[in-house]
C-alpha cells in the first residue's frame, strides 16, 4: 500500500512590473510512485490573501476529527489497530 504525503506547496512568479507574487497550494506526493510530480489537490491562491484564519480552523477540525496521530498505534488517520478510519462520503485510492 503507497503511504501519501501532503503538504503546503509555494511557487511564485514575476509580474510585469517585477513585482513578485506568491501563491499557496495543498498538494500531495504518493510515496513510492512512479512519478516524482506532486498532485495539487486545491489551490489556495496568492499568500497575500489567503484566509489563514480559515486554514486554523480547518486543521482543528482535522485534529478533532482525527486526532494529531501520535497517540494512535497506527498513526495519523489509523483507528484501532493500524486500521484505516473509515470516513463516511469518502472512498479510499491506492
């Protein structure tokens, strides 16, 4: 089974006027995959405007709903055993 890492990705650009802006996204790369091309699941848009208050709020649902995955025997996103939560509304891809 691949494990699957996310995480925040940044990448820039220069504007016309040489001004630099920054955007965020939310990308994962699959552990063990035959490509090394991060999958970008949602564009966050440019970090000066991102609602980060937003974002804290969503990782504390995260965390409530999941745990921080330390206390677990099968780390994060794992119930009882090491075995997958099942979340309902969601399918699992290998």
């Amino acid at each position: 089974m691949f494990g699957v890492g996310m995480y925040l990705r940044f990448t820039q650009r220069r504007n016309a006027d040489g001004a630099v802006v920054r955007y965020a996204a939310l990308a994962q790369q699959p552990a063990g995959g035959c490509t090394v091309k991060p999958q970008v699941l949602m564009n966050l848009g440019r970090t000066d405007r991102v609602d980060v208050d937003g974002l804290l709020r969503l990782a504390a649902s995260i965390r409530e709903h999941f745990g921080d995955g330390r206390d677990e025997p099968g780390g994060p996103g794992h119930g009882e055993a090491g075995r997958p939560r099942r979340v309902p509304g969601c399918r699992l891809s290998a």
